[in-house]
C-alpha cells in the first residue's frame, strides 16, 4: 500500500509542477467513514486542520462535492476558501458564492408525489427514514433489519421500476441509500461547470470519491484530469486509480499539505 500512495502522490505531485491543481473531494466514505447514521459521519479536528492547510496553498483549490445539502456541508466544514458542492451539485457554494440556482426547474409536486407513494409501500417495515434535500429526497435503509432485508429490496425494486417508467426523476443508487432527483444534477454535471468557470479553467483536476454516485464525476474527467476511487481496485469503475480506506485518503491528501522541504 505504500509503493501504491508513493506512486499516486508522485504522479500528482509531477502535474502539479506544470499546472495547479484543482481537488475535488466526496465527503462520506472518503474524507470520513460512512456511519450508520449520517448525523455521526463528522470531520476529527485533525481533518479540517488538514482541509485548512490545504485550502491555504497557492497552487491548489480545494472543493468539497456530496449528496449532502450545502447546509450540512457548511456547518460540518466551517473552512475558509474550501468551495463546497452540495445536493450532487444541485447547488454550490464557490469563492463565497452561490452557484448553479436549478430550483425553477424542479418539480416539487412529483417530489412529494413520490415521496409519499415510497412511504406508504415501506410503511410495514422497519429501519427506514427519508431525508428531503433542496432538491429531491434520499431514502436511507441502512437500518433495516436483515430478516425484512429481502422483502424491502423487493418492494423498493417494484417503486424504482414504476418510477424508471414513469420518468421525470433521476434515481441515484449509493450504499444502502436512494436518491430521487431531477434528471439534469449530477456530481458530473456540477465538476464540467466549474471547470469551465474563469476562475478553474487551466487547473489539473483530481476528484476522489468512493460510491456510485461519484461515477459520473469520473467520467466528467475523461482525460482531463485523474479519478481516483476509495474502497479498493477490483469494483468496475471509470477512476483509474484507487486507494483502499478513508485513512489512505487523508494520508494522501497530507502528503499534498506538505511543504516542499518535508518530502
């Protein structure tokens, strides 16, 4: 795993002599562990002086994307000059500044038209809860007990097939959690704007991430930049290189806070 990081950081270390780098990093399961509940996913002391001491550098950029509200995102990572993306790119804070206002283009009738159709199918089972977003919904069955496991997947694949059918939503499937949303935010969408903001444009782009929501932030890359997966080499993936854990990651990203005169 050493050689694999030593190789990693060098390979970034040698693009970011030719142009600045722009890091574009997930949040659960990639600067933290996932946690059974999202409320206890929070950033150590030791993280956000590292985010800091990265954000203070003059030839990077430091941008937090995630499928958490830009809400949650301020208030777990309260940093100066980190740029935050939030809801999968539905909305964005950058330089201070909102970003990407969709909300015109949501239907928010067939939001609650579906939020309310899940929760009377999943009504009968247990370990299940809906977190609304600015811009859609997330059902989370982390919790569900595993003798209703089989049964739950059941029923939710007969909703997702309905909805696929019907259309109109975008369904984001992550680990152990879905995501409705409408069809034109995705992480990869957001990452194609902000390069081509003023302030992006001739940066060198690395985006870690570690679900499948990331996919389409890797793919938004193609050849522009390097995509880098968490949680090991064997999942089928656009990243082309990968790191195993969370702590590879933060080890990773320490090695890019360091001064020139520690490596």
């Amino acid at each position: 795993m050493a050689d694999l990081l030593t190789r990693l950081v060098s390979t970034v270390q040698n693009q970011r002599r030719i142009q600045p780098l722009l890091l574009l990093l997930d949040y659960d399961g990639t600067l933290v562990e996932t946690a059974p509940w999202p409320e206890l996913a929070r950033p150590t002391p030791e993280l956000l002086e590292l985010l800091s001491r990265l954000t203070a550098q003059g030839d990077l950029k430091v941008a937090v994307v995630s499928g958490r509200p830009l809400r949650e995102l301020r208030e777990l990572l309260p940093i100066p000059g980190l740029d935050l993306l939030g809801s999968h790119g539905g909305e964005a804070l950058i330089a201070d500044r909102l970003q990407f206002p969709q909300g015109a283009a949501i239907d928010f009738n067939g939001l609650a038209l579906w939020r309310n159709r899940l929760a009377r199918r999943l009504k009968p089972f247990r370990g299940w809860w809906i977190e609304d977003k600015p811009q859609g919904f997330a059902l989370h069955y982390r919790q569900v007990p595993e003798e209703q496991s089989h049964e739950f997947i059941e029923t939710l694949e007969r909703c997702r097939e309905r909805l696929r059918q019907e259309g109109g939503f975008q369904l984001l499937a992550g680990k152990k959690v879905l995501e409705i949303l409408p069809l034109d935010v995705s992480k990869g969408a957001a990452i194609q704007e902000i390069l081509a903001l003023p302030g992006f444009q001739g940066f060198f782009p690395v985006y870690i991430g570690d679900d499948i929501t990331d996919e389409s932030a890797f793919q938004a890359l193609g050849g522009r930049g390097l995509a880098i997966r968490v949680g090991g080499s064997r999942n089928r993936t656009e990243a082309s290189y990968y790191l195993p854990d969370t702590k590879m990651v933060r080890n990773f990203l320490a090695l890019l806070a360091a001064s020139p005169e520690d490596h």
